[in-house]
C-alpha cells in the first residue's frame, strides 16, 4: 500500500471526513531536504471533518498529526494540513 493510501485510510477511520484529499507534492520538491528518489515524502492534506468541532485550530493540526505520527517517522518529510469549511 501507498503511503498516500495509508494516509487516507488512517484518516479517514479516525476522523470519518467530509471532504478528504490527500496529495503528494514530492515531485516539486526533488532536490530539497527530505526527499527522496522514490517519492512519497512530502504531502498536502486537505480536511473537513465533524470531529473537529470545538476544537482550536492547533488542536486539529495536532490530531491529524498524531493520528500520522508513524509516517511522520518513517519518512514522510514534510505534511501541510488544510482545514476546510464541512
């Protein structure tokens, strides 16, 4: 399985999503820090979900990040999160 689709999966079983989009943008960052030739490193995420409701922004990017906490250290380098309007 993709890293993309790991991503997906785990996001989607944790926060039941209104709107989900995950990309991977690692082709515009060939060369940077973090990249690798195979890809799969860096990824923009784009969320609408009810589970956020009451929650600060930076307790939303927190949860997205702790539910990808293993991909952060397996290489995925670099994670933009984007909450949308549900």
């Amino acid at each position: 399985m993709s890293v993309r689709d790991v991503i997906v999966e785990k996001l989607s079983v944790k926060f039941t999503p209104s709107h989900l989009e995950v990309i991977d943008e690692s082709a515009k960052h060939q060369g940077h820090s973090g990249s690798r030739p195979e890809g799969e490193t860096h990824f923009r995420v784009r969320i609408a979900t009810p589970a956020f409701a009451g929650l600060s922004r930076l307790a939303q990017h927190r949860a997205v990040m702790e539910t990808l906490d293993a991909e952060l250290k397996a290489g995925v380098h670099a994670l933009a999160v984007e909450l949308v309007a549900a």
